[in-house]
C-alpha cells in the first residue's frame, strides 16, 4: 500500500501536476497560501493574463527585468520573477515570492519587512492583499532565462493599509 501512495504522489513531490495546465498550477499556488491564511482564493482572470503575456514576452525580447508602467487609470499590482531556461516548474516560480513570508510580520503597509526592505516581502504582500480578488500571469522564454510575469485586481501594497 505505502509503493501505492508513493507512486501517486511522486508527481507532486517532483514539481509537476499532472493534466493540470500552467494557468491552473500558478492559480493553485497562490491560493494554497491564501487559504492557509484563511483569505478568498483568487480567481483567474484572462484579461490580465494577456496583458500579463505581453510585457513577459517584452520582457524576454529585451533581456530587461522592469516593471511596466503604472497604468494610473486601472491600477493592477505586478510580481516578477526570472530563473534559469527550463529549470523552474511554475510552483517553483510562485513560491519564490511566497517565500517571502520569512522576513513578513504584521501590521501597515510598508511597515511589515522585519528587515526593514519593502522588496524583501512585496511580493508576498501582493499575492496575500485581503483586496486582490483577480489573477493572470504568462511565461516567456529569453536567450538564457524564463521571466513570469503575474497582474493582480485589485492592485496590492497601499501604503498605511493592513495586508490581511
């Protein structure tokens, strides 16, 4: 029975979830860390995913790692990471700004990173923000590395404001 369970959960423990696509393994990833906090799982939205796709693609076009412009008009929050061509399964990708966790503590936004750098736990924030209901995100392959790029509705990280 155990040669039973290790054969089914094998796939899991490797990185990979089998039959699920890309979307719906990084929308699990951030709700996994939502629910655990009690808050609403966010919902995909394919809106931002496109808009998601074209600054990732931008992104890897250009060898640049930036944020896009802010939009001021439609405000969306922004996470960005880069690794190694190939190498990373997209739960790799999203708990790298999970991780962040570690240096997180409560209370007002920016006032949260026990090291003092808003950068050490922006990303966490972003993913756990009580407001943030939506999610899109896209992958792009450059020369020598995958970028991700997710957009978040309503955008996180408001100063003076409580992250959950």
């Amino acid at each position: 029975m155990m040669a039973c369970a290790v054969i089914f959960t094998a796939p899991f423990v490797m990185g990979t979830m089998p039959l699920m696509s890309f979307d719906d393994r990084v929308l699990a990833a951030h709700n996994q860390e939502r629910l655990a906090l009690g808050l609403e799982p966010l919902l995909w939205n394919q809106a931002l995913a496109q808009s998601a796709q074209q600054w990732a693609d931008h992104l890897a076009a250009t060898g640049r790692f930036e944020h896009a412009p802010e939009n001021r008009s439609a405000p969306e929050g922004e996470n960005l990471w880069a690794g190694s061509k190939g190498y990373f399964a997209p739960e790799a990708m999203v708990d790298a700004w999970i991780r962040e966790k570690k240096y997180f503590r409560p209370g007002l936004f920016p006032d949260n990173s026990i090291t003092g750098k808003v950068e050490d736990i922006g990303h966490y924030t972003q993913i756990v923000w009580r407001a943030t209901r939506q999610v899109g995100c896209a992958q792009a392959a450059g020369a020598s590395e995958d970028v991700l790029v997710c957009r978040y509705a309503e955008a996180g990280n408001y100063r003076g404001e409580q992250p959950f």
